[in-house]
C-alpha cells in the first residue's frame, strides 16, 4: 500500500511540474534523458543476445592478467 502512495505521490508531482511553466524544461529534459537510458539499455540487451559473449573465457583472461601483468603482451600477440 505504501508503494502505491508513493508512487502516485511521484506521479503528482511530475503532473505538478508540467503545469508550471518554469519546471517544464526541466521534466521535458528528465523525461528525455530517461528515454535515452531506455533505448541505450534495450539496444545494449538486444546486441548482447546476438553476440555471444563467453563470460568464463574473458573472465579467465582478465584473471590471468591480473595474476601476471606482464603476460599482457604475450596475450596482444596471440589476438
């Protein structure tokens, strides 16, 4: 119940903020930046599934790094 308040609570203020011509600018922006989060996520999700990325691979590669920093040049040569 408390979540349902509070979110309306949000929703009004947003509302609020519409109909004042001062804070329009900024919940125009607000609104478009999250946008832009929203496409950038879904396009990240959606390349991440046609490329497959093997986690565990590039995992141990940067463990195997970490380990020892001066194989990092023996590991550019065999990419």
């Amino acid at each position: 119940m408390l979540s349902i308040l509070t979110t309306i609570g949000m929703l009004a203020i947003l509302v609020q903020m519409f109909f004042d011509a001062s804070l329009r600018s900024q919940l125009l922006l607000s609104l478009l930046s999250w946008a832009v989060v929203l496409v950038l996520f879904f396009l990240n999700k959606r390349f991440n599934t046609r490329h497959h990325i093997d986690m565990d691979a590039s995992e141990a590669r940067a463990r195997a790094l970490l380990a020892n920093p001066a194989d990092d040049e023996l590991n550019r040569a065999v990419d």
